[in-house]
C-alpha cells in the first residue's frame, strides 16, 4: 500500500490549549499523522512534531524517536524543545510511535499469562522498513536517529541494539525491564557484545531507587556488563536516582544532554585529528 498523510487533529484537546497556542508560534504543534503499513494490514499512527524553524529553512534535522508516545510523547518533546540550542544539541523532528497492542509489541518473547506477546521483531521490522522511510521521505531527516523507551519499551529499545544495531546512532532507555522473560533481552545482550569488538553509539540508561522488580533485579547485572563487557567505542551511562519510582521525569531530558555531550566530543575528536 502506498504511504500517504492523512492529519487527524492538530492539537489534542486533553492537552492544555497554552501548550500550542503561544505567541509568535514559540512551540510547534504536533500532529498525528498515519501511514499505511503493509506488514500489519492497516493504517497506524506517528505523533510528529516539527523544529520552530523548520518551514524558513532547508536543513536537515536530527530525528527523535518515542516510543509509547500516548504515555510520553508530549513530556520527550518538551524535553527536547527545552533543551535545544544550548551546549551544542540542535533542534528536533520528534515522532512518537503508536502501537495497538503493547505485549505483542514490545515483547520478543511470549509470557505464559499474555497470549499475543512476542511480536517484537515484526514491530521491528515495521520500524526499520516503513516508519523510518515514510520520515526520511517526508521531512527533512538527517541520518542522526535517537530511540527513547520506557519500561517495557526500553526493553524493546534495547532488544533493538542488539537486533539491528545499525537503525539508531543512540538509545535512552528508562526504566528498562530487563529480568521480564528470565531476562531474555539481558541474555541477547551479553551474546551480542561478546560477539562484536566496536559499537560506535550512544546508550543512557535511567531508572528509580523504587522502580519495579523487572527492572531493579537485572539493572546491577546489566551495569557490570556494561563496565566489563560492552564493546569500544560504545558511550554509555546509568542514573540510578534516589527516592525516584518508575520511568523517572528526567529521563529524556538527561538523556539528550549526555548523547549531544559524546557525540559532540565526537565531533571535536575528528576535528582535531584531521
């Protein structure tokens, strides 16, 4: 089927109408926007929301993608617009990505009590094959793409990194719940970085004093083989936050600080060494 936008609504009437509605167009509005896919049969939605400045220039524009968006796409693109223009981090296309059912979505392993979990791969693949495209088509995208995941999204997130590593220059991951499934994504991880030698990307990694069992039983494991074991080149962090619950506020927000601090330094390296 062939992609085509169609405009839902262009402001979400359960978000405060000042959020949209400033002078001089100070924060973009987001739309939701569809796009046809063929690998679940039906038209599916993206959140999207464009740079200030995008319709008065011709640059291309670094992407960030959010997972679970109806839970946190509208907290990651304040965090973004918060952050953007100061040390060096540019400005955003931020795409939330919608899912109809989030135990086949996110899980790349079936759980006993949820009979369509598992479908993670296909999510993918639906991703990496027709998400990514219909942007990079559409809207001017650079080739610099961020995944954000929360819970069982930063699970997904990961499992990601170690499926097609090539799909995203960087990851934040909140809260991952990495001991789901007998800790089957921290098992795929510790296979896949014992089996490649350099990751050139970005990770952060955050989570709460009091976060779930499913991410606090597996964070001390995945730390360790982070120290130990994670390839040259990859630039990685963990906050463990006091007194902090569940997918902690700061989470995008500390996130883009780090991944713009390395991979300006990045920058900087090459720079000097020319």
């Amino acid at each position: 089927m062939k992609n085509k936008l169609v405009f839902f609504v262009a402001i979400l009437l359960s978000i405060p109408g000042t959020l949209f509605a400033q002078l001089n167009n100070e924060i973009p509005i987001t739309q939701i926007v569809a796009y046809d896919s063929e690998l679940y049969g039906e038209s599916r939605k993206l959140y999207i929301s464009l740079p200030m400045d995008y319709q008065d220039t011709k640059k291309d524009y670094p992407v960030l993608y959010v997972l679970f968006p109806e839970s946190n796409y509208f907290r990651a693109k304040s965090a973004a617009w918060h952050v953007e223009g100061s040390n060096g981090i540019p400005e955003f296309i931020v795409v939330g990505i919608s899912n109809k059912d989030s135990w086949n979505e996110v899980f790349p392993f079936k759980l006993a009590r949820r009979p369509t979990s598992g479908g993670a791969d296909t999510f993918l693949e639906s991703i990496s094959a027709e998400v990514i495209p219909f942007i990079e088509s559409n809207y001017r995208a650079d080739s610099l793409r961020i995944l954000a995941g929360f819970s069982n999204s930063a699970m997904f997130a990961c499992h990601v990194l170690v499926k097609k590593p090539e799909l995203f220059k960087s990851y934040i991951l909140s809260s991952p719940m990495l001991a789901y499934g007998n800790g089957y994504v921290l098992k795929e991880t510790v296979e896949f970085f014992g089996n490649i030698e350099s990751l050139d990307k970005t990770l952060y990694v955050i989570y709460g004093e009091n976060d779930y069992q499913n991410v606090l039983k597996a964070m001390p494991h995945f730390e360790t083989l982070l120290k130990e074991k994670s390839p040259e080149n990859l630039k990685w962090k963990v906050d463990l936050l006091e007194n902090e619950h569940h997918v902690p506020y700061v989470d995008v927000y500390n996130g883009l600080v780090f991944t713009f601090e390395k991979l300006n330094e990045e920058k900087t390296t090459s720079a000097e060494e020319k």
